[in-house]
C-alpha cells in the first residue's frame, strides 16, 4: 500500500473530499434540511456567505432571489445523499489505497461534472452589479464576486473531471490485465 502522500491525485482527491464534507453539511444542505434540524447557530452561514458572495444559486434556493431553482436544489439532494456518502468512503478508501473505489469515483466524477455545468452558466449569466440592477431590485453581483464565485465553482467542475477521466483509465489499466490474466489462464 503506497502513502496517500506518494499519489498526488489521490491526495487531492482525498483533500478535495475533506474540504467538500463540511461545505455540504453546514452550507449546501441547509436548504434541504427541515428548518427544526437546523442549530440556531448555524442558520446564520448562508446569510453570512450570501453577504459576502452575492452566489445566486445558493439565494435562489434559499427564496432570497426570484426564479424558479427547484433544478439546484434537487443537485443538493444529489449532493446530499450520493455525494457525501462518496466524499465520506471515497477518502476512507483512497486512505487505504483501495481500487474497489475507482468505479464509485468515476460515476461521482461524472455525475458531478455534469451537475455544475449548469450552475456556471447561471454564474456567467447572472448581471453584473449596476446602477440599474440596483435600483431595479434585480438579484445581480459585482465583478469581485463573480470571480470569488468563479473561483469556488469551479474547482469543483475541473477536479471531478480529472477523476472521471483518471479514473476511466485506471478501471481500463485494470481491465486489461484481468483480461490478459484470464487469457494467460485460458491458455494453459
């Protein structure tokens, strides 16, 4: 078994699964929670990182913008019940330096590369703060916030897709030798 530390995708797989676990429990899924199972002192985080970020995907959801965002929030089931179980076994067992994982991996990689696709096309379109989005109310952020909203969006479309490609080719590296042992075994 080589160290996590002498694989470096998957020790950014594994630190790209540490970091998402806490994202998706404190902040992603408090629009999917019921409202009772929600510490009072955690029901401020989207209210702070909307102050700072403006994310249109995560006001949509909250009903802090206009628009119709039930597409997002049926990504947050998603991340909530396929994805954070994956971050949580996906870590567990690139720790271990398991292939098992690879399959998960790549139905994750992909999964997840086509779920944020559409969430950068709302960031691309969303309008750029003006005089005019301002005082027509309409839901808008500034250029900084578009780039800080680009910067953490995404992270999460370019490490999925190395995992779906990576891993694509691992699971056909093991493929071929499994079959070149079968044929080995066949012949003799």
């Amino acid at each position: 078994m080589a160290l996590l530390s002498s694989r470096p995708l998957d020790l950014l797989y594994f630190s790209f699964f540490l970091i998402h676990i806490p994202a998706t429990l404190l902040l992603d899924c408090q629009a999917i929670y019921p409202p009772w199972a929600i510490p009072t002192t955690l029901q401020s985080l989207p209210r702070m990182y909307l102050d700072f970020s403006a994310d249109p995907l995560i006001a949509g959801v909250l009903g802090y913008a206009p628009g119709d965002f039930n597409w997002f929030r049926s990504f947050l089931y998603v991340e909530a019940f396929f994805q954070l179980p994956v971050f949580v076994l996906g870590a567990f067992k690139l720790w271990q330096d398991s292939p098992s994982i690879y399959p998960l991996l790549l139905i994750y990689g992909a999964s997840t590369t086509t779920t944020v696709l559409p969430c950068l096309v709302v960031l691309f379109t969303t309008p750029v703060t003006s005089a005019e989005t301002i005082a027509a109310g309409i839901h808008s952020i500034t250029p900084f916030q578009q780039l800080l909203l680009l910067s953490s969006y995404v992270p999460f479309l370019l490490v999925p897709l190395l995992m779906t490609v990576d891993m694509a080719f691992r699971l056909s590296k093991l493929v071929q030798t499994g079959t070149g042992v079968a044929a080995k075994k066949k012949a003799a």
